[in-house]
C-alpha cells in the first residue's frame, strides 16, 4: 500500500504549490487511478515518490515503512515504476533491459540467479514482448518501447507498481491488453497506481479515481462518483456529458463541441 498523507511540492520562483496538500492510499489488490487535467499535479506526486522532487510538507508511506526510511534499493524491492519519460544514452537488447529490472534482488556479486531468469522471462510473457525480446531498444516503435519499459517493471516485481501514462503510443488492441493486464495484477494482490488520461479505459477499469485540481484533490472514490458532468466540468473547463458504457456500464466521457474559433 502506498499512502500519501498531505503532501507538499513547490517548485522554485512558482507562486503556488505544484502539490498542495494531497492525501490518499493506493491500497493492494485494487487499481487506484490518479487523473486531471495537464498541470495538475500528478507527475509531481510520481516525483516525490520517486524523491526526485523534494516533498515541502507532509509523508509518504509504503505499507507501515516511512519513504524516508528507506534506502533507493529497498524502495526499489517494493515498488516498481514506470514513470512517463525515460531515454537510454546506449541502445540494450531488450532482453537486457527488462533484466535491468532485477537490478535490486541480485546479490553481491550482481549474478543474477534462477529466481531472476524466472522473473525476467514471466515479465516478457506477461507484457507481450515475445516478439521483441531478440531486437536491441533502438529498433523499436515508440509503442513496443512502452510495453519493454512495462516488462521491466514486472520483471522488478515487488508489492505496488506505479504508472505514469502507461500507455502512451499503444494502440487500441495493446493499451486494452494493458489495462486487462493490470486489473489481473490488481486481482492478485498487488497495488497498482495509476496515472492516465484515458479518462474512459479508467472507469472501466480502476477501483478507485483521484482527481486533481491545480495540485489539489477536487474528488476521490468510486469511477461513479467522481464520473460526474459536475465534477468533471469545472476541472477540465470543457462542456462535456456523461454516459455510460453499453457494454460494461461503466460511465463513459463525452466531451462536446460548443466553442467554435
């Protein structure tokens, strides 16, 4: 479980906070999705969980365990995160690099062992990267980059995986593989954070949204509570309505037109 408790971030000369006092848990065996508008604040959070943004108030826990307390390699043996930019200076087979992903359970001697073979080879399957796993990360589409970067990730294991954007670039047939992919990890118990925009695939999907506002929560809970035309409305400053989902019903986001050049 990763827990949130009025957190902070400023960022230098910004007359206000980029994170302003956000608090909630992304708790095991569900999907958390934290959603908003672009500036909100979500990578932000993503950073300070990270410790690449330096936190001006409040905590952040990972189950009973202080972020503070823990080393960058013991971090990395709970939680695994793909964050929405990365870019190698050297290109890797992609066998390689989804190896890399056991980078915090090898031993001493950085030999990795049966366990990590095991790991490594259920992460390829389980993202769907068979096909790719003999080509080198230079030679891929910006799709099939996203989905290696998502085997890593499970490749590193760990109790609670965070996405930021996950999956950007993906086609229809692949971004839903991936969203089956991480209700079936939610379903098994792990916790899964989600950032997004597919404001839809979501509230098919999440147990539970976030909604950030100007880097404050404007609404949390279920996809139909907070899958509102008057929640949404005055956070993303567009007219927009409300369905639902004929084939799941789920609510469903239509944003309308009415603000003609």
């Amino acid at each position: 479980m990763i827990r949130f408790s009025d957190v902070v971030v400023r960022y230098p000369r910004a007359e206000q906070p980029a994170v302003d006092g956000v608090s909630f848990e992304a708790g095991r065996g569900a999907i958390t999705a934290l959603v908003g508008p672009n500036g909100s604040g979500k990578s932000t959070l993503v950073g300070a969980l990270l410790r690449l943004q330096e936190r001006a108030a409040g905590a952040i826990a990972i189950d009973d365990a202080s972020l503070d307390s823990l080393d960058r390699r013991a971090f990395a043996r709970r939680v695994a995160v793909v964050t929405q930019r990365e870019a190698l200076v050297f290109p890797l087979p992609v066998r390689e690099y989804v190896a890399l992903g056991r980078y915090p359970h090898e031993g001493a001697w950085r030999a990795a062992g049966p366990a990590d073979v095991a790991a490594q080879g259920r992460a390829i399957g389980l993202a769907g990267i068979e096909p790719l796993a003999d080509r080198r990360t230079h030679e891929l589409s910006g799709g099939e980059w996203q989905r290696v970067r998502i085997a890593r990730a499970l490749a590193q294991g760990g109790d609670a995986l965070v996405l930021d954007e996950p999956t950007t670039f993906l086609d229809i047939a692949h971004e839903m593989a991936m969203f089956e992919l991480f209700a079936r990890l939610a379903h098994d118990g792990m916790a899964v954070l989600l950032v997004s925009h597919q404001l839809n695939l979501v509230a098919r999907f999440a147990d539970q949204m976030v909604l950030l506002d100007k880097g404050r929560v404007a609404a949390a809970g279920a996809p139909s509570a907070v899958m509102q035309a008057s929640v949404l409305e005055p956070v993303y400053d567009w007219p927009l309505v409300v369905t639902h989902d004929p084939a799941v019903g789920a609510p469903a986001l239509l944003p309308l037109r009415g603000r003609g050049p």
